[in-house]
C-alpha cells in the first residue's frame, strides 16, 4: 500500500481488523478494578496508549524508521494510521461495542479526523443499512488523511517544532471520537464538532509558545517569520482561529506577550504536560538548550504551576525519548529543513562553499569512499546502517579540516548537503562521479549562475 494510490486507506484498514481479531482482548489499565465500567477502561486505557505508543511525541513506537524503497515520512505516516485504527479498534472492545462493520467505521472516524462530517454522516447511514462505502467516500477520506501528513512537517531550523504536538493534539481528539462512538453507537455531529476545536485550539495554543520560545534569545529572521506564518497556514485551523493566531504571532516576534497571559486559559493537568512536554522536545532539537531557552522554560512551568520535581520529571522522559528516537524526529525536522532552505542560511553556507571549494575536493577525494557514498546519496540509492555511518564519520573528518562546514557532519547533515548542492553553480563530486550523473536526454542542459552550461549539480540526478 502507498499512499497516493487508490484502495491504500481500505487495505490498511482491512489489515487492522484483521490483526485485532487474532489479537488477545486490550488489559484493564492499571489502577482500575476489574468491575469498572467499559467506559472508564477506555478513558484509562486511551492515556495510558497515547503515552506508550508514542503518539504523545507524535512518533509511534512502530513508526521506526528503516531504509526501503518508502520515504521516512510516508513509514511514518503509515504507523501513524495503523497505530490509531489499533486504538480504536481496542476501545471498541473494551466498551463492548456490538459486531459492526468496522472498516467502515474506522472510515467514518478518520473522516472525523480531517474534519469531513458531512461525509462522515454519510457513512454513519451506510453502516446503520450494512451497506459498504462508495469509491469516492473513500477516495475523499483519503486525500484528506494525505494532506493533513504534508501540514505536519516541522521546520525548526526556521520555523517550529509542530509535528508532535499536533499529532498528538489530534490522535487525542481521535481517540475520544472513538470512545464516544462506539459507547453510544452513533455519531453525535456536535460533539464531534466541539472535540476538533479543542483539537485546533490546543494547537494554536502551542504555535504561540513556541514561538515565544523560538524568539527568546533573538528576534526571528525573515525567512524564519515567513517559515512559522506558513506553519500557521498548514495546520489547517478554523478561518477565524487562524487570523487570529496569525496577528499574535506576529506581534510576538517584535514583542513576546506575558506567559501568564498566553497560558491562563490552561486549567486541566494533562493539557498543561503537554504544553511542556512539546516546549521540552522543541528546545533539544538542535542538540543544545541555550541560557535563554532554560529561562523561558522555568518561566513556563510557573506559569503553568507545575511543581519542578514534575519539571525535572518531565525534562528525564522527554530527553530520554528523544535520545532514543532521535532519527525519527528528525525525518520531521533536518528533512523538512532540507526541503526549505531559507535565504539567509543557503547563503551564508553557500559563501563557506565557495572559499573553500578546493580544500573541499581535496578532503572528500582523500576520505576514499565519502564521494561514492554521497554519490548514491545523491541518486537516491538506498545506503546500509554501516554505510551511513562510513558516511558520516567521514564527514566529520572534512569538518576537521574545514570547521565552517561542521553542520554538515550533524545528524541528517547530508540531507542538507544534498539540498543545498541543488542552488549551488558547481558539483561538489570529483569529476570522475560527474559524468555519472549527466541526464540522458541530450537535449536538457543545466545553467550554471554565470548563465553558462555545466554539468547538473549534486542532488539533481
């Protein structure tokens, strides 16, 4: 299944139902006696999986990912789906909803998900009647589950960390659809409706503290307020929701408002976590947390009342989560970094290129294999676990010798190497890789910034 074809939604749900039916009955959650009611099993069990599958960080535990013909993103994605069917499909049974065609009331709930109610009335019919769901319901609900993966991205190196909040701002309202759902069994329209507010405010709310956080030790760059405005835009808020957040943003990137202003609406204990919790993770992804970013972060967590032994609680599980699934954070942030390069840093990079372009050749020729592992890079040939760490002990070995090039030795650093190759008026490969990479058709000619013909750059081939 791959989404984007036709029938990847249905067969993935298919396998769902299928897995759930040779899976053992879901655990009472600790804590709760056997002769508690099915709803409150679901309630407790719904926070106890939204922590234990990863969705809090918005990464599923069976989200890892692994080099294949897929994308990092869309392995992710797909465990995303996979890992909210599961939930449903277990709180089902835990509130003892009756034998139903589940695959299309899965469909109905992710219809939910993307805020398609009229169509997920539609299916509420065809369920209540047995009936199956057409092509184009599932055509629908699949172009928006599609589309809601794209608006997730994070862009930390210019914007925000918004990928795991959101996510999981959303897997919650998901997982409460569900419970709702299948304990009364039937759609209640505006209930549904008040769960996707709360769903877009809680994101809202988190656009503005980390925006607060990212304009702590400096005012945003250019392209860093065009990067988080855009975020604003994807995330798919309410009309009225987003105008507004856009004019607080704004506002907060010349002067930050009081925390205690931004989060005074904030009453319940779990909505206060996961405020903190999204600012914790946002603060560590670029691998360093500045004077100025602990001191937001007390400031936060006073204004949220939190104690600070549930601070420094918080601080260990967030710190060890991401030490543990940091490649996969990544795949939302130095990937989508890659992809939207702003100006100020292609040009500042594209400057340490260009003054040290001969070191440059002189070091990757004499690392030995570091020009054919970024050549297959380059060709989108996939790379072993061994050869990506070849790869990048050897670039670490180039930003010895030339330390204006370390960012790319980070992790994810030949994501952007690659990106930033595309803009620049020469290939960096020796020229014996870049005869290699020659486009076949003879009519297609690469312009170089001089307005001459060359060779096509590193990453276009």
């Amino acid at each position: 299944m791959h989404p984007g074809k036709a029938g990847w939604l249905a067969s993935l749900l298919e396998e769902s139902v299928a897995a759930q039916g040779r899976a053992p009955a879901p655990l009472v959650p600790p804590g709760l006696p056997e002769s508690s009611s099915g709803r409150a099993q679901a309630r407790a069990y719904l926070r106890r999986m939204l922590r234990a599958s990863g969705l809090l960080y918005g990464t599923p535990a069976e989200g890892s990912v692994s080099v294949g013909a897929r994308a990092p993103e869309e392995q992710l994605f797909l465990a995303v789906v996979r890992t909210l069917a599961r939930m449903a499909l277990d709180i089902s049974r835990l509130v003892g909803a009756p034998v139903g065609p589940r695959r299309e009331q899965l469909l109905l709930l992710f219809a939910v998900f993307t805020d398609q109610l009229d169509e997920a009335e539609v299916l509420e019919d065809k369920v209540s009647r047995q009936h199956e769901a057409s092509r184009r319901l599932w055509s629908r609900v699949e172009d928006a589950l599609e589309r809601r993966a794209l608006s997730l991205s994070g862009d930390p190196a210019y914007g925000l960390l918004l990928h795991n909040g959101a996510l999981y701002a959303d897997a919650h309202m998901f997982g409460r659809q569900a419970l709702d759902y299948f304990a009364r069994g039937r759609l209640r329209r505006d209930m549904a409706r008040r769960r996707i507010d709360f769903a877009a405010r809680q994101k809202a709310l988190l656009v503005e503290v980390l925006t607060g956080l990212a304009c702590m030790d400096r005012q945003p760059t250019h392209a860093a307020r065009r990067a988080i405005l855009r975020q604003v835009e994807d995330l798919c808020l309410p009309h009225a929701l987003e105008g507004e957040l856009r004019v607080v943003v704004k506002q907060s990137f010349v002067r930050r408002r009081p925390l205690r202003t931004v989060v005074k609406g904030v009453r319940s204990v779990e909505l206060r976590r996961f405020i903190l919790e999204q600012t914790l993770l946002a603060s560590l992804v670029d691998g360093q947390r500045t004077r100025g970013e602990r001191v937001f972060i007390q400031r936060l967590a006073r204004a949220l009342r939190m104690p600070e032994t549930s601070v420094h609680q918080l601080e260990l599980e967030v710190a060890e989560f991401y030490a543990n699934n940091r490649s996969v954070v990544d795949v939302f942030t130095v990937s989508s970094a890659a992809n939207l390069l702003g100006e100020d840093l292609v040009s500042s990079m594209r400057q340490a290129l260009e003054r040290n372009f001969h070191r440059l050749l002189q070091e990757v020729r004499e690392t030995g294999e570091l020009s054919v592992l970024l050549t297959k890079a380059a060709r989108r040939q996939p790379l072993t676990a061994e050869e990506r760490r070849r790869m990048r002990a050897q670039l670490i070995d180039v930003a010895k010798a030339i330390p204006a090039l370390a960012i790319f030795a980070a992790p994810g650093g030949v994501l952007l190497l690659m990106a930033l190759a595309k803009v620049l008026p020469f290939n960096l490969l020796p020229s014996s890789f870049q005869e290699e990479l020659v486009p076949e058709d003879p009519d297609v000619e690469e312009e170089t910034e001089g307005g001459g013909k060359g060779p096509p750059v590193l990453g276009t081939g």
